[in-house]
C-alpha cells in the first residue's frame, strides 16, 4: 500500500490542567509523549489584567470551588507560566520528540508566545475576534495559526478566513469545528460541522481540525471519518482534580487510546488497491464456490 498523506495529528491539550505547577505540566508533557504517543501537546497564555475587565478580575470565581484565588482574576494570575517558564517546557518538548504549542488569549500573550517561535501557536474560540491580535500574528509570526470556530456566527468565520486571506497567511491556517462547553454534551457536537467547514473553507486554508470536550473518545474517531485532519482534547492526569476543565479531559489511557485508534483507523480509511487483495486471495482459492 502507498504511504499515505495527510497523517491525522492527535493534540494533548494540557491547557490550565497543570494547576499552576511546573512539575505537574513537566510529567504531563512526558506522559503525553512517551506513554499516549500524541503529536502535539498544548498549553494556554494569558494576561489576565488585559483580557477581563476589573469588575471581572475583582468578582469571585463562578464555581468557588474550582477556584485558586480569592477572586477570579487571581485564579487565572495563579495558573499562568511567564514566558521563561514557556521556554523551559518547549525546551522538554523539544528533548521528548513531541511538538510544543499555546493558546494565546489576548496580544500581549501572543507577542510572549510568537517570540518564543512555536510551530504553532491556537487562536481559542473566545479570542477569534480579536483582530489586533490576529494582525500582529500574520505580520510577526511565521508558523501555522490554528483557529476554533466555536461560539462563531457564520458572517464571523467569513470575516477571519478573508482577512488571513487579505494578510496573505491563509495558507498557515488551520480551523477547528469547536462546540463551546464544558462537558458537551453528544446531541451538542454536530459533527457534521465538519463537513460544513470542510465544503465552505478547505480551498481556503491549510486544514479542517476538530476540538472536542466530550466524554470519551468515538466522536473524534468518527471527526476523523469526516476530515479533521487535527484532533484536539484536553488532557488531565486526574479527571477529578480541581479545575474546571478536567471532567471533559481525557486521563493517560484514555489519550493513549485515542491516538492508538486515530492511526488505526487512518489506515483503513483507503479503498482497495486490487479488486481482490493479496489477504483475500488465500480464503478466496479455499472458499469461493464459482
């Protein structure tokens, strides 16, 4: 069989999972690597005093028992590495095989993050609007931008693709079908989004990704049936760990599946080669009855 193009890659987004601990997002990046075998992991950066507001920042968090500071603005302040600390886990990633990439929140965040040169750098669904930031992206970073659609009006998605297109970087732009929620439930991922996105936008751009925070893992194989060529979800190393991201993230083994079973299926996405293949011709010349 030729070798075929366009391999599917699976990302482990450790997001804010790490609990503000370097150690912790350390193991995680191992654990990512070397025991699931994913592609790509995934943190997130903000400025917290940039992004909210300061009734925002100074109002508690909504779930105070997910929370890791007084108010939510200091939850977030708690959970963010500074850009050295950035540089120290790309650097492991670097060491374990397996590419480093962030989310970027607001602009500061993305010119800390684009200096560090990742291969990629995510525009999250709650930031996909923030044309200032898009703009210094195209003009002041080089590698792919990845983009989620959720919580995106049609008219919106029109508006981002022409202006990669009007930057001339369309071609290093990946989108992602994204249902906003934590967990979604299955009545609420509408995959064939996919199809959607892929039919309007993948003359357009470099590639048609898809971003779930569902429970288990046969929806993204079936996003892969589909045509999303990248398959994003968040990991955790404990499901019930503090945080309101870990109950729809995926724990090592279920990672691990979820990448052995997004190869597995590539393969056989093909169509036979012969009209009788070699494996067949065996049982062919034993049971056939012509």
């Amino acid at each position: 069989m030729k070798e075929k193009t366009n391999i599917p890659k699976v990302i482990a987004e450790i997001g804010c999972n790490h609990k503000g601990d370097m150690k912790i997002a350390s193991e995680m990046i191992k654990i990512a690597a070397e025991f699931c075998g994913a592609d790509i992991v995934k943190f997130q950066k903000r400025t917290p005093k940039e992004l909210l507001t300061k009734e925002e920042y100074d109002a508690p968090h909504p779930n105070p028992q997910n929370s890791y500071g007084k108010t939510y603005g200091e939850h977030r302040e708690f959970l963010e590495f500074n850009v050295e600390q950035h540089k120290e886990l790309k650097r492991l990633c670097e060491d374990l095989g397996i590419v480093y990439s962030t989310s970027v929140w607001d602009l500061t965040s993305a010119k800390e993050i684009a200096s560090i040169n990742p291969k990629l750098i995510k525009i999250p669904s709650a930031s996909n609007l923030n044309f200032k930031m898009l703009d210094y992206l195209c003009d002041n970073y080089g590698g792919e931008i990845h983009l989620s659609f959720g919580m995106t009006t049609r008219s919106e998605e029109e508006k981002i693709i022409s202006f990669f297109e009007t930057k001339k970087r369309n071609n290093d732009l990946v989108i992602y079908s994204c249902t906003s929620g934590y967990p979604v439930p299955f009545e609420k991922i509408c995959l064939y989004e996919i199809l959607r996105i892929k039919k309007d936008y993948s003359s357009r751009v470099k590639g048609i990704g898809f971003s779930g925070h569902h429970l288990g893992i046969a929806v993204d194989i079936a996003a892969l049936t589909l045509g999303a060529q990248w398959i994003e979800r968040h990991f955790t190393l404990d499901r019930t760990w503090k945080g309101t991201d870990h109950a729809a993230s995926l724990e090592p083994d279920g990672l691990r599946k979820l990448v052995r079973d997004i190869r597995n299926v590539h393969k056989s996405l093909c169509y036979k080669e012969e009209e009788i293949l070699d494996i067949e011709m065996v049982q062919r010349k034993k049971l056939k009855r012509i």
